[in-house]
C-alpha cells in the first residue's frame, strides 16, 4: 500500500469524520478513521504508515494536542494537520511547536484542505531525501499549493484565484480539472478579458479595472472560455523534457499528473534553475 496516499481521520463527530473520508476517498486518498485521540494513538503505534493525520483540535478524553505529541513520538514522519472549530491563537501556536504542520478553522473548504495535504505529503517526500539531493524529474519541484477551477465553475471564479494569488503566481494562466482531477482546459487572463470586453463592447477593459469590477464578466462557465488542449507533464518527466516542452510551447507553467490526476504545477524558471548548463545536449551561440 502506498503510504504517501494514506490519510488518518481523528474526530469524535462522526457525521464530520464519515462524510469527510467519503470526499477524501474520492480524490484517491486511502483513508482510516479515529473517533478519538486514544484510538488515534493505538491506530499509528499499530500501523505507522500514514502520510498525513488530519486531528480535531478537542475531543474527550485525549484531545487532539496531546495525540498529537503522541503520533509524533511513534512516528515521526507522519505530518499533522489541525482541525477546530474552537480556534484560538494559543492553541494554534501550541500545534504548530508540537510539530503540526498547519491549522486550519472548521468549516474547512474542501479544496483548500485538499491542497494543505498535497502540501504537507510533499514536505514528507522532501524529508525522505537528503538535504542536497539533485532535482531531476518534475515531480522533485512541483508546487503543490494551487486552485482546482471545475469546468462549470463561473468565470468570477477565476478572477478571484488570480486576484487572491496575483503574488505566487508564476504565469497568467490557471488550470481546469474535470470529476476525476484529469486536466481539462486552461484559463488566461488574456480569455478573460476578452469575455469581459465582448460583453462590454463601449468600454476599453484593462486587467487592473476586471480586478476592480467582477461584475463586468458575463455570467458564463468557464468551459465556454477555457483552451480545452492541456499540455502536460507525468511526475517521473525529467526536468529537462519538461522544460522543452514549455519552451516549445511558450508556456511558463505547466500541470503535473500521477496516474492522470493533477498533483501540482511545474514552472519554467524552476526546472532552468534546476538544469546543468549543458543538459540540453545543444551547443550555445
């Protein structure tokens, strides 16, 4: 069994810990469950072969700090995420010296929590390495930390991920993932401003002004609007094959796919940084 892919749910609300697992499972998560920190603590010391324990901050009995301190101790490698509904600076400042790796408010967004364990399983793959290791496949400089845009999802959606990122982001494009995270489409700023102007033919729309008034979008999904051709990497891609195929393709990033499902994004600049100045087997000018 691939431990990177195995979750642990702690919670004692068992509607919350069902339902979530059921979501978690669906993105092609392995997923066990713990109703409290005891069970939590005899599951790892049992199998400690998780990648990622997602632990309710209050729970009776042994509460989610102290399994934490506990899961820790047995296994390590195992990264933690804190949930609550009862947050408190004291309390997330605790998880985060006992070793959690972040700590997130219920009612948690699904995407985003998502995106804290595919951030959290690649801090893990990274620890598994030495210090200095060499970077030579896509997949060692994947960013994991990006938006997952539906195809249905409407064209406002998008301007709020490249108004929230505007400071991360590393080209003026987002991805679209369809029910199973395959790569659907892509969408630009550049298609964005364009429905925004067909729809506002009298006004001369800048991306600046968009950011400012949302409202200027037509009320359409971005299917209508997104490059439906997808072009993408596998994890095990080297990274100068990777960085060929942008260059190729004018393009700064690019999605990341294991087993078909989007697990991060590579950019251009990241696999240059990457590569010996003579991996591309080319004489310079």
């Amino acid at each position: 069994m691939d431990s990177e892919s195995r979750i642990l749910v702690v919670d004692d609300e068992a509607v919350f810990a069902r339902n979530l697992a059921r979501i978690l499972r669906g993105r092609g998560y392995t997923v066990e469950t713990a109703p409290d920190g005891e069970s939590a603590v005899a599951t790892v010391e049992k199998d400690p072969n998780f990648a990622v324990a997602l632990l309710d901050l209050k729970m009776p009995g042994m509460g989610g700090i102290e399994a934490l301190r506990r899961i820790k101790t047995l296994a390590p490698g195992v990264e933690a995420i804190m949930l609550t509904g009862h947050a408190t600076v004291e309390s997330g400042i605790e998880a985060i010296r006992e070793g959690a790796f972040d700590y997130l408010m219920k009612p948690c967004d699904v995407e985003h929590l998502v995106e804290k364990i595919e951030a959290a399983r690649s801090v893990e793959r990274i620890r598994k390495r030495p210090v200095l290791w060499v970077r030579s496949t896509a997949g060692d400089i994947l960013l994991t930390d990006f938006s997952r845009l539906s195809p249905d999802a409407p064209l406002t959606a998008a301007l709020a991920v490249f108004n929230r990122d505007r400071d991360k982001m590393a080209a003026e494009t987002l991805f679209v993932t369809d029910a199973e995270d395959r790569p659907a489409g892509c969408v630009t700023q550049r298609s964005l401003l364009g429905a925004a102007q067909g729809a506002r033919p009298e006004k001369k729309i800048g991306w600046e002004q968009l950011l400012e008034h949302p409202q200027w979008l037509p009320d359409r999904p971005l299917a209508e609007v997104m490059q439906p051709e997808v072009v993408f990497v596998e994890v095990e891609t080297s990274l100068q094959e990777a960085a060929r195929r942008m260059i190729d393709r004018r393009i700064r990033t690019m999605p990341v796919v294991e087993e078909g499902r989007m697990v991060g994004i590579v950019r251009l600049t990241d696999a240059l940084r990457y590569l010996e100045p003579d991996s591309s087997g080319e004489e310079s000018d």
